[in-house]
C-alpha cells in the first residue's frame, strides 16, 4: 500500500511539474532546465 502512495505521489508531483514548470514557465532558461531535470531521451509524454 505504501508504494501505491509514494508512486502515487510521484506521478503527482511529476505532472505538477510539468505544468507549471514546462508549460507555465515563461523564462527559457528555467523552461530548459526543468525539462531536463523531468524527462529522459526514452520519456514518452
């Protein structure tokens, strides 16, 4: 049950990230960095 919560968490925080990090980031600089701290060359979105 514990890993269902921590991978929920995860998959949580992950796609929180993605919004507001990726999409909701205006500065390309930090638009740039948080997309190669989210994804991998073998992510598929």
């Amino acid at each position: 049950m514990e890993d269902e919560l921590n991978m929920f968490d995860s998959i949580s925080t992950l796609l929180t990230r993605n919004l507001q990090d990726v999409f909701g980031e205006n500065d390309p600089v930090r638009r740039r960095t948080a997309i190669d701290e989210i994804f991998t060359e073998e992510s598929v979105f």
